[in-house]
C-alpha cells in the first residue's frame, strides 16, 4: 500500500471513529442516555478536579513532596483506569466489523485502531486530576516544562495500562476467569510494594523516581513505557488478528456444561426451580455473569481501599457513601433490568397461573442471598475499626428492605428484551430513561438518607433506625411482591409486545 493511499485510509478511519457515537442508532434514540453519560462524565470530572486541588494543597506538610505522593501512588491510579475501561473501551476486532466489505487489508486496520487507541480520550480522562495538581504542585518546583514533562509521562504510562488491559479484555472475551491474572498483578505488586515490606517500600520509591524523571525531561524514563507499549502493541495486533473472525461470523465456542441439580432447592418447589433458573443465568449467560463480576470488583475495590487507607476517614459523607454502596451495588446492576432477560421465554412465562410470582419471589431471596458477598467485604474496615458491626447490618438489611422493593417496581414497566449472549457494553445501551432514574435513586437517596440521620443523631442511632426500616421492608416482602405482580399483569399486553418487537 502506497503512503498516499494510506493516509487517505487513515484519515477516513479517524473520521468515522469521531463520529461513531454520534451516528449510532441507540445513542441516536435514547436520548436519556446521552444525557445521563454526559451528566455521569461531568460529575466525575469536577470531582476529579477537586481532588487534584485538594491534594496539591493537603500533602504539603508532610516527608515528601506532593508530587511525589501521587508519582508514588502510580499503581493504584493504574489499577482505577484499568477497572474503568471495561466500560469505555472497546477491542479493535470490534470496531474492524464496517470496514470488512471494503478492500482494506486487515492488518492496516489493527495497527490504524491499535495506534489510535493511544489517542483515544480515555487516556486524558485521568488528566481532569493530574492537570490542576500538577499547576499547584509542580510548576513552582520544575516551571512549566516540569508540568509537561509531568503529564506527558502520565499519559505514556495510560497508554501503557490501555494496551496492557487490551491483553485481558480479549482473553476475557473467551474466559471471564482470566480477570484473575491482572487482578492477582496489581494485588501482588500493592502487597509486595507497599505492605510486605513497610520500610522499604520499593514500588513508591520507584514510581517516586520515575514520576520525577518525568518532571525532569530525562529520555530513559520516557523510554520506559514507550518500549513497553511497543511489546505490549505487538503482541495485542497478533492476538486481535485471531479474534476479528470470531467477532465478525459470531462463531461461538460452546462448551460443555457440567449440569448442577441443586437438589436442595427441590423442598421450595416451584420458586425453588425458579431460583434454580437465577442461578445458572448468573454463571451461563455472559451479560448477567459480566453485570456480578463488575458489581463484585466495584464493591472490593471500595471496601479495600476504604479499609486499608486513610483517604475517607475524615470524610464521614464518603463512609456513609460507601457503607450503603456496597449494598446498592450489585443489586442495582442486576435488578435495574428485571424481567428483561425474561423477555426472551415470556409467551412461556405467562403459561402458568402466577408463574410470575413465584419468579419474583425466587429473584427476592436469590438477591437476599447475594448480600452475602457485600457483607464479607465489609469485614475488612469493621476489623480496622473503620465502621461497627451494627452499620453493616442495617446497611445490609436497608437494602433488602427498602432499596429492593424500590428497584422491582421496575419489573412492572421494563419491556425491553436483552439478549444474554451479548457483551454487557452492548445490552446497556437499551437501558430506558425509567431505568436510569430509578438506579441512580437507588444509589443516591439512601446515602442521602443515613447522612441525614447521621447528622441528626449520631452514628448507632442512625443504624438502629435504619435498621428498623430494613426489617419492616423485608417482613412484608409478601405484600409488595404480590402488589408488584398484580400490576404486572394489567400492563402483561402492554409488556410483551415491547419484549417481542425488542428481540433479538
């Protein structure tokens, strides 16, 4: 290929992915998307703002200097944007699907997509912090080439984390247990870097170094992430080029699945095989398999830093936020769209006389069940002393009680069908400005909620009521459970004409 060709094909690969959100179809009619993504980024970047002023100014009185607070903390800055990509970024096998009818050779489109995901703005995202630190920061120490040279290390090492997520999110495509090697790196490198070894310390000390060659313009530190991501692309462009059939044909590997019987649930009956049902949709089925391991990482990634940091502990909005977050969570990524994987066998669901009870009923306790998992979490700051016991609980029983009940009045007005064999990236663009509404509500109101009780009362008054309010809520599950199906059922016709027409 010639170079004048070439960089015509460049130019027009760059101009189609600049407008690619703008001109898909979902994006296009879902407005209340838009704005809820916008809103979403807005927030994030003026909190990402506060932050970097706040810690230029917070981390002057202390042994090091500021920068090298944050230069020596890289590793966890990493790992936040490595957790944060499963939902901005997508593979090149992907994005390669358009261009498959034209006579572009492959390998040109995975070095034009690999390349420019180095220029994707997920790798300025971060800069919403490191821009304001470093003008407080840094410029009075290295001037204005120190600030540059500060934010263009950054953003190699961004590059160098994206290639390297690029590696495990195709493998994951395949797998979803290959998230463990990245998660047991980032875990083995924080332990031995941070905690084994207190007084040495090594990895703070050599993210410290780095991060002020950074500020010094010296090449070799430049050099460092350049040649890593030089490997790191390679390997990626080899990988992509297997995965681009499979993505293109949809070629499924099935594997063959050791059938469980889960013979204690038979003493249930009917709701017993209905949460059979739930439980191997949650281990068989990609999005609501992808939808538990995302909630699980959220809810371990608060919890751990929460626990073994002091970043929150003067911050008694922030404990508040994720003592009940950790609850909300998971719940809120699985309930916001009940009954939409339904919506594939509904004609068979409504087959049978109050069926839908009892798969209400069987998604109630397989939900109270996976409160367990948060509650195991939140073992780490109650035995740092960070939070009591009876918090946790009311948190726990709060989310049973009130925030459940809220989100299955969903089930009543979501006739959205998803098709369970999609990426999770996928199946969220359909979500509907009723969904939206009601899971940031779910998140946001019983924060705001605790906090105001806290700040009438204290600490155990505020879990004591609220744990009350839990209990009452879970107590009379059977009243709402059932007043949530009766409704249901005069807007069934409604209901299942929108999960056919949303069929895949």
């Amino acid at each position: 290929m010639d170079f004048q060709r070439a960089r015509l094909l460049y130019k027009l690969v760059s101009k189609n992915q600049r407008i690619s959100t703008r001109r898909h179809p979902l994006m296009s009619q879902n407005k209340a998307m838009k704005i809820f993504i916008f809103l979403f980024l807005a927030f994030w970047a003026v909190y990402l703002i506060f932050f970097g002023v706040m810690f230029a100014f917070a981390l002057q009185e202390t042994n090091y200097e500021p920068f090298d607070w944050i230069n020596g903390g890289m590793v966890y800055f990493l790992l936040v944007d490595f957790g944060t990509r499963f939902i901005l970024q997508e593979t090149p096998a992907q994005e390669i699907k358009p261009y498959k009818l034209h006579p572009i050779p492959q390998n040109f489109l995975l070095n034009v997509f690999l390349m420019r995901m180095a220029l994707r703005g997920e790798n300025l995202f971060w800069f919403f912090f490191h821009v304001p630190f470093a003008l407080f920061a840094i410029v009075k120490f290295y001037g204005f080439i120190g600030f540059f040279g500060y934010l263009l290390g950054w953003w190699l090492m961004y590059v160098l984390n994206g290639y390297w997520y690029l590696i495990w999110r195709t493998k994951m495509q395949r797998n979803i247990l290959y998230l463990l090697i990245p998660a047991s790196v980032y875990f083995l490198l924080i332990y031995f870097g941070f905690f084994f070894d207190e007084q040495n310390k090594w990895l703070f000390k050599g993210s410290m170094i780095l991060g002020r060659a950074f500020c010094d313009m010296n090449v070799l530190a430049y050099l460092f992430p350049i040649a890593c991501s030089v490997v790191l692309f390679f390997v990626n462009r080899k990988m992509q080029r297997k995965c681009v059939y499979d993505e293109i044909a949809e070629v499924e590997r099935v594997t063959k699945v050791k059938s469980r019987e889960m013979h204690w649930l038979n003493r249930f009956g009917v709701i017993g095989e209905y949460m059979k049902l739930e439980i191997k949709s949650a281990m068989r089925n990609k999005v609501v398999r992808a939808q538990f391991m995302i909630g699980v990482i959220y809810m371990l990634l608060f919890c751990f830093v929460f626990a073994f940091t002091n970043i929150y502990d003067n911050q008694p909005f922030m404990k508040t936020f994720i003592c009940v977050y950790c609850f909300a969570c998971l719940c809120t990524m699985t309930l916001t769209s009940v009954m939409c994987a339904e919506g594939n066998y509904i004609d068979l669901l409504m087959s049978r006389k109050e069926s839908v009870l009892s798969l209400l009923k069987a998604k109630y306790y397989f939900n109270i069940l996976m409160i367990v998992f948060p509650m195991l979490f939140m073992l780490m700051p109650i035995m740092e002393g960070k939070i009591q016991l009876i918090e946790a609980l009311s948190c726990a029983f709060f989310a049973t009680g009130c925030i459940f009940p809220f989100l299955f009045q969903l089930a009543v007005y979501n006739k959205t069908t998803i098709n369970l064999n999609q990426k999770v990236i996928r199946s969220s663009g359909r979500n509907t400005k009723t969904q939206i509404i009601f899971s940031l509500a779910a998140l946001l109101l019983p924060v705001v909620l605790m906090y105001i009780l806290v700040l009438c009362f204290n600490d155990l008054v505020a879990a004591w009521l609220m744990l009350g309010l839990g209990i009452i809520g879970t107590l009379a599950s059977p009243l709402w459970l059932r007043n949530i199906y009766h409704r249901f059922m005069l807007r069934r016709y409604i209901n299942m004409e929108g999960f056919r027409d949303t069929r895949s």
